[in-house]
C-alpha cells in the first residue's frame, strides 16, 4: 500500500506532515459530527412516525372495543371479549409514553449537535415527520479513492510521513556541522584599555576603524556516535510502527464500507418485505373486524390480527430507519461530511471577532480553508508568527 507523502519529504519537513496531519484530525471530527447529526435527525423522524402509527392503532382499537362493548351489552358475547379488547388498546397507548421519551432525548442530542439549547428543539422539528427515503444504490467509487476522501487514512499516512522525516533528522546527526563565524565593529583611539580623554570620535566612521573577525566553526557529536545510532534506530521502529498503522486503518476503512453497505441493502430488502407484511395485515384486520360484526368468528381473531398490525407496523418503521442510518454509516466510512469546510475559513467569524477583541493576533487568526495539500504547500498557506 503506498503513500503519497511516505519517503517524498526532505529532511525538516516532519512539521509541515504534523501541520496537514491536525487538519486531518479537524476533517475526522467534521466527518463524525456530519454522521451524527443525520443519525440522530433519522432517529427523531423514526420516532415520530411510530408515535403516529402508534395513535393510528389506538383509534382502530378504540373502535373494536366500541363494538365489543356494544355486543355484549346485547348479549351476543361474553364480558371477556370486552376485557380482551380494553386490554390490547391500553398495551398499546402505553407504547406511546416510551416513544415519546425516545423522541424527546433524540431531540434533546440533536439540538447539542447543532450547538442549541434543548428547549430549542421544535426549531429542528418542523415538518413531515417522515422518514427521509434512502436512495436504492450508493455509488462507492474505486478503492483509491477512499484514500483521499478518509481523513483519518490521510492522518496515519502524515504521521508516517513525519516520522519518515525524523528518520533522516536522525541521520543528520551523524554528519558534522560547519557553520562561518564572524563579527564586525568599529573602534577609535584608546590608552591603556580605555579611552583617551583626548580621543577623536571622528575617526570612528572611517576606513581604518572598521574591524572583523571571520572563521569556521566544526561541531561533530562523533563521541556520541552510539547515542545517536540508537536514536536512529528508536525513529525507525516508530516509523515501522506508523506504517502497520496506516496500513490497519486502510483495512479497517474498507471492512467498514462493506459493512455498511450490506447493512444498508438488506435493510431495504426487509423494508420491502415488511411493506408487504403491513399491507397484509391492515386487511387481515379489516376482515376479522367485518367477520365479529357478524358474528361469524370469535373476537380472538380481531384481537390477534390488531396485535400482529401494531408489531408488524412498528417493525417496518424501524428497519425504513435503519436503511437511512445505514446509509449514513455508507457516507460515513466513505469519508463523507468533511468538505463542508471547502471554501471556508476553519474559524468563523464570530469567533475571531472576539479573540480579536481580546488580544491582537495579527494574521494568525486568519488562515484560509485548505483541501488536502502537499505538506510544501499547505504550511506556505498559513500565517507564520511573529518572533
């Protein structure tokens, strides 16, 4: 598995890796913040469907014990199918009190994922509560380039491409540094050390008062040479290190996607299935209601039917749910959500108004929005500090 930057950095470029590395790490978090938000708005819609299919079921039960009651106040049934029916109606409004916990905390998560207070959260709520309808195929794209959209995968590539860099630090150490020492002044007359009362500074600024002093300066750590070998050899092992990573994080990122996308197309199969359950079971209800009426079957059998309909119906709501979270996981291993920064600065605007308010940070504050760079070109990209 090859690497874009791994080998290709000369020797002092390690920080520039670091420096592209953290935005990596930023574009991770906006890929799980993304993936959270959509999770939790499908999980808010999921419940309030079933909440409303639950009501459904409610006036249909409502209904059946109207006409058990009216029965056996004639006398056609016994007291049991009254008890039977008031019983499966008051198990189902308790179904109601439960999805409504869930509906509120969903709400509660999603008004902190979009940094709002949780008494906000019927701004987030208006609408259809509707499940939003996942598309029935997602286009994956070629293996290569889940590398460049998975910021995490570009992480570990920059942390190895760093400690590649460190390697040949490392190295550096082995070697002597030369370096050309000098100095340059200016003197005038002086006696005995000191100057002379009668000393002419007008001499100061001339030719001959200039002096300078110009010589090498070899610095050689060469009585060291076992230390800095084993550092090199410590650098190396990292390196090693970060490479079984990076290679850990690509496996990982491609068993991700395929989970995902197998979640996500059997999900839709079972939501087609279950579809079909529903639609099924609605008439199954419909029937046993009209047979009671007129006495031809037991009240078991409405009873059964309209239990089997509650269930069948809440099924189907969840697994339409789980299609769209599967999807969203799909986007989610892919690397999606993390370009809603192309374009923009990774500070808004707001908040460099009020550190601007607070200490003078020049242009520090000010770095443009960068897509993946190379590390040359992205550390030329922001703002240096002042020493």
């Amino acid at each position: 598995m090859g690497t874009g930057f791994l080998g290709s950095l000369p020797e002092g470029k390690s920080a520039d890796a670091e420096l592209i590395a953290s935005i990596a790490n930023y574009d991770d978090a906006l890929v799980f913040l993304t993936a959270e938000v959509a999770r939790t708005y499908v999980l808010t819609r999921t419940f309030q469907e079933r909440i409303e299919l639950a009501n459904e079921n409610v006036r249909i039960q409502e209904r059946s014990l109207q006409i058990a009651e009216v029965r056996f106040r004639n006398g056609v049934v016994t007291e049991l199918d009254v008890t039977q029916a008031r019983s499966l109606l008051r198990n189902t409004q308790a179904l109601i009190p439960r999805l409504q916990t869930g509906l509120r905390q969903a709400q509660n998560a999603l008004s902190i994922l979009l940094g709002m207070p949780p008494s906000n959260f019927q701004q987030i709520s208006e609408g259809p509560a509707v499940i939003s309808t996942a598309p029935p195929a997602v286009a994956v794209g070629i293996p290569a380039e889940l590398l460049k959209r998975r910021p995490d995968i570009r992480r570990a590539e920059l942390d190895a491409a760093a400690q590649s860099a460190r390697i040949g630090i490392a190295k550096s150490d082995l070697f002597p540094r030369i370096a050309i020492l000098g100095s340059i002044g200016l003197q005038t007359g002086v006696q005995g050390g000191a100057l002379s009362n009668n000393a002419d500074f007008s001499e100061l600024f001339s030719v001959d008062s200039v002096t300078y002093f110009v010589g090498p300066s070899v610095d050689w750590a060469i009585l060291n040479y076992g230390r800095l070998t084993n550092n090199i050899r410590v650098q190396d092992a990292r390196f090693q290190q970060l490479i079984v990573n990076y290679q850990n994080t690509v496996l990982e990122a491609a068993q991700e996607v395929e989970d995902a996308l197998v979640a996500f197309v059997r999900a839709q199969d079972g939501a087609r299935l279950l579809s079909d359950s529903v639609d099924a079971a609605k008439r199954s209800v419909k029937l046993s209601l009209i047979q009671y009426r007129d006495g031809s079957v037991s009240y078991q059998r409405v009873l059964d039917s309209q239990e089997f309909l509650v269930q069948q119906q809440d099924t189907w709501t969840a697994t339409r749910g789980d299609v769209a979270l599967n999807l969203i996981a799909t986007y989610k291993a892919l690397g999606g959500g993390w370009q809603i920064r192309q374009g923009k600065d990774f500070i808004p605007i707001e908040t460099k108004q009020v550190m601007g308010e607070r200490t003078d940070w020049g242009d520090l504050i000010n770095p443009k929005a960068m897509d993946v760079l190379p590390p040359t070109e992205a550390a030329t990209s922001f703002p240096k500090p002042d020493f």
